[in-house]
C-alpha cells in the first residue's frame, strides 16, 4: 500500500482528482466495461493488443495469443476450428461443437457462438482485449474464465490504405491490406479488408514426401459507418471466409510393448522405447522416427471450415443516456477428414462434419459521460442452432462380414463405422444491470446482476454400419437458469494509481454431450458449472507514465465444474462429459511496463497459479488433487520494442519471449501426457522510410526451434497417442505500404 501511495504522490501528473484521467498520448483505451475507458482506469485484469503489435508479432489468429497474455493458454488439435482457450486454469478440454468454451469471444460486440467460427484470420484489427476472470454480468454465461474482445478497424473521416505482404519458410505467403474511404462527407464511409494465406505445410508424409498441416485460407470484410445525424451512429460489418487447408497431421506414438523389457508399469510402452521398434499400434505398427515433424499417413485429409457473418451496431444519443442495439448474425460449416491414427496401417479415421448458425441481439441503455451514478442496463436474446454428422471408422481392416453380419460390425470390441448424428436449438435469453456510484470522489462501488436462460432441445442417434444399425436413440429438452452478478470497490489515490477489490460470480449453462457415446446415459444432460471469484488489484503508473505496474491476486471457488475426460471401453476410447464435485484455483499476476528512454518499449508479466480439482471421482477413477489441464505454475511473457530515427528513415526492432512451467493435456495427469516447460522466443528488424509509409523487416518465430507441443490425444485402446505439435522454426520477409 505504500508503494501505491508513493506512486500517486510522485508521479508527474498525480493530483486529486474527482474522476479518472482523460485518455492522453500513448495511453491505451478498452471498452471491457462496454465504455471507453483508460486501460489503467477498469477494475478488472486486462490485456490489450494493439492492430500494430498483432501484426508485428504474426498473430494471425486467436491460436496465437496462447503465451502472450498472463494466464492464457490455447490449443488446438484441429487445423482450422475449435480452439481449446484456457485462462487462469478455466477452460475445457472437450472439441465437440454443442458444448461451449469457459471463455468467450466477442467480434465488435458479436459473442462468437460456434467454436467452428473462433479460429477465423485475424486481420485489420483496431484492437484485442484479454478480460480475465469471470465476466457473466455484462457479458453473460459461458465466461467463466474470462472474455476476448476483437474489434476490428473502422472506416475513416479520410482516404487512407493499407498492404503487405508475407513470405516465409515453408513458401508460405500473407497478402492482406484495406481501404477506406468517405463515400458522402459527414455521413458515410466504408472499407474493405482482405487477406490471402498459403503455405505448404511444416509436417511431412514419409510415405509420398508431400507436406501438410498446410494453410489455405482467404477471408474478405467490409465495414460501413453511417451517422444519419449528430446523435445517432451506425456501424455494419459484412465477413466471409474460407479454411481449406490439411486436415491436421499429427505424431504417433506407438504404446503396445511387444517385448517385457519394453513394458512401463503401467502396461503400456515405458518412454525409453517409444520409438525402439519393440511398442506398436493394434495393428503392428512400429513408428521408429523421432522426428516430432513427419509421419506416414495413409491419407491426405482436407479441414474445410467457411463462415460468414454480419454484425451491427446502432448507437442513438439521448442527452444523458444512449440506447445501443447490436445485431448479430453467423454462419459456419465444418468438413474435416482427418488420418487420426497417423500411421500407414487403418487404424481409425474421422470424419467431422457439422453445421451452425446464430443470430443474436443485445439492446443496452447506458448513461453518458463521468457522473456520479454510471449504469448500463440491457436485454439480450440469441438462437442457435448446431447440426452434427460426424463419424468414426474403427479397425476398418478386421470387419469379418458373414450371412448372418453382413457388415461385418463387431460391437462388442468396438469395431465398425459409428456416427452420431445430432441436433440442437437454443434459444437464449438474459437480462442484465451494473452500475457505478462513487461514494467519494475517490471511492467508487460497483455492483451487477445478470439472469440467464438457456433453452436446449437436443436429440441425438447412435449408428453403426453406415445408418444400417442403430445403437440408441436420445430426445430431450431443457432450460438452464443461472444468475450472476458482480460487487467491487475501488480506490483511486491519483489519476497515476488506484486500488480495486471484487467478487464476481460466473455461470457456464449446463447441456447434452454432442460427442461419441456408447450409452445414452453419457449424453446428460450436465449441470450448470459456477464460480465464486475474489479478486484485489492495484494498477499504478510512475515518473510520468513511463513505469506502469499492475498487481493482482485471485481465489476461484468453483462448484460443478465441467469436465470432459474420457475412458477406454472395447477398442474405443469413450468421451466422458460430465461436473466435477469442486475445484480451487489462486494465483497472482504481475504486469510491467516501461519507457526508459525515447523510442524503447519494455514489457514483462509474470502469472503464477495453482489450479487443482478438489472432490472428483468419474467412472471409479478419482481425479481429486490433479491439476486441470492447461494450467501451468507459472508463465512469463516478456518484450522489447525499439525504434531509432536514422537521416530520412528509422531502424525498428522487436523481441519477444515466452515461458511456461509444466503442463498437463489430460485430466489424469499421467506423465505421458503432460509437457515439459517451454520457452520460445521471437524477434523482428526493419525499416521505415518515406515518412513511416514502407517498412521492410525480416522476422522470425521460435528463434531456437522448440517444439511446440500443443496437445496429446490420448488413445491407448488403439495402441497410440496423437501428439499435435505446432510450428518449428520459420522465417521470413515482410512487406508494408501505409497512404
């Protein structure tokens, strides 16, 4: 607390002041409480990504933010959809598409429903926001570890434009620019963003040569802003893209021990004989390669994801209050056909096609300006609507068809082609309120309260053998209610530090497991997950905002959280969603930005956690005192940008550094299945001449070729884990124009 006073007492532009400071130079300004504000001003633990650093640091989509922010980590082991985001712990393991993330994301207001649509190119962006800890009053269920916020650049008051271009390692190639332009002064202006990404591909298929893990995507946007008059506003967005890309390849590890000196104690292969050629898959395959990057797929899939969306934002101004409409529409479909077992004999492939489309609205009525009493009050209502036809094909090879089977399907060892058709509507529904009143021109309280409803109607089939013979059917429907809310103080010393103190509850909506299941109890329907977060922070800025420091410390006590975990029944290795009894989770977070001298940007953070289940026993196996999956002790980030204005142009340079502690991918926690710590650094040089309009700069990424194992599916029935490991080491040129 002394340090905090000191703070406010020494820095240049400390005073006593009756509200926060106006946004200044060099400040930076997020709408995380649906209001501009200063970054150092919101009582909450937030991020913020400027468009120019996603750029400079290839951030190319929400998969690339893993390791940037403190407590966020992302994985994927899909090539173009379904991130797996996890802050502070909070996250979900499960890939299926009707069961939501902890953490939602947001596009100019939009929730982002379908984890189909949540791996769309980043590109032209305003800004990202990194909103930690539960969010559920303002932005509703299904953020319980936090909210992304991505806002994407508006037209301007004057022509301008925008264009680069990529090439790296792997013959990959970015081409990506905008323009905008005032069509009529004063009342219309546009702009249109594009983006063209191609690759061939860091894996390699030992049995053709050919790569994959390729990229191939375009993706279109383009935005209008209309003001009618001088109170009112209306911004539209119209997207488009498509992921065609390979279907994920991953790394095989071969667990069967064929020999007893081969065998771990727990009967599969001991690590020291992975790849000894003494552990296979069911089939007898050895993979003897060491080589994270390569394997002998017997096919060559595609994941093609397209979406499409509009969004619009209508703002009237009332004098003292405005009303806010934002409309919501997307649409997204999934084909992917994916070599799960990774080897060259058919041992299991999947194929994942599915459908989703949601149209949302939100109308707020919020107060304007600084006055004592701020509030914003509003009412939201979405449908959505998912349809699934995925499917797997078990032991192809080992179908033995007779007269009275003529499929060949062997239920009882789990071979066969199953599919599990599905379909689930909902409609959701909330109405939500948080104010601010300042008790003293420094003390501020806030409070919030948000009911939610989900209706879900879910109906689900069981196949096998291609339709021809049906294991189960499942039909149910029901409404998830929940509330949340929010209570907080905060203490402003200065316009340079303040403290802040909260208490947030969140809720993640209950539902119907939409993956694989042998049995019709494993469908659900699950409960509600809720969290009781505490957290106190402080946020201060010295010697005249060159030094910032912000603090904060959290305590989540969650009850019914959602687990997705899985057992092996047969040859298959079943998907298991279901509530874990209770989980804690604490830690602290450190973030530290400087300028010590004109042009030099330094930034370091620093989270430390411990997120451990603490009563969760499923299908006999106890979990209890496991840490969740995706939550390292510790993570650290750290940067350093520096520009030198050199005669007529300027040098420009950047590094950037990443750290993580030991993580788990699986909520046993087995060692097999877990990663060692990691740390990648990149860095980028260039130059800017012609007044800061061109800019050529080589770049690299994972400067010293750490792999970068983003997640292990684990399938011992089978007789193998899939290891999904991201990029190696790539550099390359980067082009850039600014008018």
């Amino acid at each position: 607390m002394l340090a905090i006073a000191l703070a406010g007492s020494t820095g240049a532009r400390a005073q006593t002041a009756d509200q926060p400071a106006a946004p200044a130079e060099g400040d930076i300004v997020v709408t995380a409480q649906r209001r501009s504000e200063r970054l150092q001003d919101v009582p909450i633990a937030v991020t913020a990504i400027t468009g120019d650093d996603l750029r400079e640091r290839r951030i190319a989509d929400v998969l690339d933010l893993s390791g940037r922010v403190p407590g966020l980590q992302i994985r994927s082991a899909d090539n173009g959809a379904n991130p797996r985001i996890f802050i502070r712990g909070v996250g979900l393991n499960d890939f299926n598409p009707a069961t939501a993330s902890a953490v939602g994301i947001y596009v100019n207001g939009v929730y982002v429903a379908s984890t189909l649509a949540q791996r769309d190119a980043f590109f032209d962006l305003g800004q990202v926001e990194v909103l930690r800890g539960p969010q559920g009053t303002l932005y509703g269920r299904n953020t319980t570890g936090g909210a992304i916020n991505v806002t994407t650049r508006k037209p301007g008051d004057t022509p301008e434009g925008d264009l680069s271009l990529d090439y790296g390692r792997f013959d990959a190639v970015t081409f990506q620019g905008g323009v905008s332009a005032p069509v009529v002064p004063d009342l219309l202006a546009v702009r249109v963003a594009g983006l063209y990404q191609r690759d061939d591909g860091y894996m390699r298929n030992t049995l053709t040569g050919d790569r994959g893990n390729n990229v191939d995507r375009w993706a279109v946007r383009s935005s209008a802003h209309v003001t009618p008059s001088s109170t009112i506003t209306d911004d539209l967005t119209v997207n488009a893209s498509r992921s065609s890309g390979g279907s994920l390849q991953a790394y095989s590890r071969s667990l069967i021990p064929q020999t007893a000196a081969a065998t771990g104690a727990d009967g599969l292969c001991a690590p020291a004989f992975y790849t000894s050629g003494q552990c296979t898959n069911i089939l007898g395959y050895a993979n003897t390669s060491r080589n994270l990057y390569e394997g002998a797929y017997r096919f060559e899939g595609r994941d093609r994801v397209s979406l499409y969306g509009v969004g619009n934002t209508v703002s009237v101004d009332l004098g003292t209050v405005s009303l806010i409409a934002v409309t919501g529409f997307q649409h997204a479909t999934r084909n992917d056909q994916e070599d799960t077992d990774a080897s060259p004999v058919p041992v299991v492939a999947a194929s994942y096609i599915t459908r989703q489309d949601t149209v949302s609205q939100e109308l707020r009525l919020q107060s304007n300006g600084h006055g004592r009493l701020r509030y914003v009050a509003g009412l939201y209502y979405a449908h959505d609507l998912i349809r699934n036809a995925s499917s797997f094909d078990v032991l192809p090879g080992l179908r033995s068809p007779t007269a009275d089977n003529p499929s060949g399907v062997d239920l009882a060892a789990g071979i066969g082609d199953f599919a599990w058709p599905s379909r689930q509507a909902t409609d959701s529904y909330a109405a939500f309120g948080q104010l601010d009143y300042d008790l003293t021109p420094r003390l501020t309280l806030t409070g919030g309260l948000r009911y939610s409803a989900d209706r879900k109607d879910f109906t689900y089939r069981a196949d096998a053998a291609g339709g021809s013979i049906t294991l189960f059917t499942f039909a149910d429907a029901k409404t998830f209610g929940a509330w949340s809310g929010r209570a907080g103080l905060q203490y402003r010393f200065s316009e340079a530090a303040n403290v802040y103190a909260s208490y947030n509850r969140g809720t993640k909506s209950g539902g119907f497991f939409s993956g694989f299941a042998q049995d019709p109890s494993l469908i659900g329907p699950y409960r509600d997950e809720t969290v009781d977060a505490y957290e106190v922070g402080a946020k201060t800025q010295w010697l005249d905002r060159r030094l910032g420091l912000n603090l904060s410390a959290f305590y989540y006590d969650y009850r019914d959280l959602q687990v997705y975990t899985s057992v092996v029944q047969g040859l298959i290795t079943t998907q298991l969603f279901t509530n874990a009894s209770a989980a804690r989770i604490y830690g602290a977070e450190i973030e530290l930005t400087a300028r010590p001298i004109d042009g030099l940007n330094l930034a370091a953070s620093t989270s430390l956690l411990d997120a451990t289940y603490r009563n969760f026993i499923s299908q006999g196996a106890d979990y209890s005192g496991n840490r969740l999956p995706s939550a390292p002790r510790v993570s650290v980030q750290a940067s350093a940008d520096y520009r030198k204005p050199i005669g007529s142009g300027a040098l420009v340079a950047r590094a950037d550094l990443s750290y993580r502690s030991r993580v788990f991918f699986d909520t046993s926690n087995a060692a097999r299945l877990g990663d060692p710590a990691r740390a990648f650094v990149d860095g980028r040089i260039g130059w800017q001449f012609a007044g800061d309009r061109y800019e050529a700069a080589l770049w690299v990424r994972n400067l010293f070729d750490v792999p970068v194992i983003s997640d292990i599916t684990p399938l011992p029935a089978l007789g193998f884990d899939a290891i999904v490991v991201g990029r190696p080491r790539t550099w390359g040129l980067s082009l850039r124009a600014h008018y």
